[in-house]
C-alpha cells in the first residue's frame, strides 16, 4: 500500500467509525448509506447534495475495498477521496451531513415552549415576554389570533 492509499484508508476508518457508533453497527458508512437509499425520494427533493453525496460514499467504499482486499502496488484512491472522506467526516460532525438536514428540514419548527413559562418571539408575537396574573386571559387570546395569522 501506498503512502496515499494508507492515508485515505485511516481517514476512512475514522469515518466508519463515527457512522457506526451513530447506528451502532460494525460498517458505518454502509449503513450510511443504506439509509440514504431508504430515504432517497424524499432526500433528492430536500437536500441538494443528496445525490452526489451518496455516489461518492459508494465510490469511496469501493475504493476502501479495493484497498483492503488488493495487494497490488498501484495507487487506488485519489486526493478528491481523501478530502471528500475528511470533508464529510466534518459535516456529520456539525451537523450539515444529508441525514441530519433531511431530518431538520422535516421537523416541524416550535414556536413556543410549553411548561417554561418562557415564548419564542418572532415577526408576529406582539406579546411581551412576561406574564401578568390579570393578563392570562388576554394572553390566550393573543396566542390564538396570532396563530391564526401564522397558519394563514
């Protein structure tokens, strides 16, 4: 193995082992993506680098195997690999890898927090951030209308 080759195959290894201990599973980046394809029709519309994110875990995995598995003395991965296997290591570690912006871009946002007693302001509370004992009501009915203005 190469000098390059032994460089990617750690980075890999670092790699696979953050997405296994995210599914706790022994090959990480396979079950990376294996959920990819599972959720493939709705990340294609939601993530845009869904699709070139997934073609390139595969190449890298094959270029992993390739590794692992030939003892010949040719170079098989490139630069490109080891940057995109090093660049996706940090998005899954910030948390702008394709899974977890699938997942934010399908949670629904809260706009307020129960049980707190605190409320998220935005462009349409007009409602200060404190609350009186005569005020409840009023409060209420406040939430309501802006609610309303919020779904309309």
């Amino acid at each position: 193995m190469n000098e390059r080759d032994n460089v990617f195959f750690e980075e890999y290894k670092h790699l696979n082992k953050l997405c296994g201990d995210m599914y706790l599973v022994q090959n990480g980046v396979s079950e990376y993506i294996a959920q990819m394809k599972q959720n493939s029709a709705q990340g294609l519309r939601s993530v845009r680098s869904w699709g070139t994110d997934r073609r390139m875990l595969q190449h890298v995995r094959s270029v992993r195997n390739a590794i692992a598995h030939d003892t010949a003395g040719y170079q098989v991965s490139e630069d490109e690999d080891i940057e995109f296997v090093r660049d996706f290591y940090g998005r899954i570690m910030s948390g702008n890898d394709p899974l977890t912006l699938l997942r934010k871009s399908t949670e629904p946002i809260p706009l307020r927090r129960r049980g707190t007693g605190e409320q998220h302001k935005d462009k349409h509370d007009s409602v200060p951030n404190t609350i009186s004992s005569g005020g409840a009501k009023r409060l209420r009915s406040e939430e309501r209308r802006v609610g309303k203005e919020c779904r309309s």
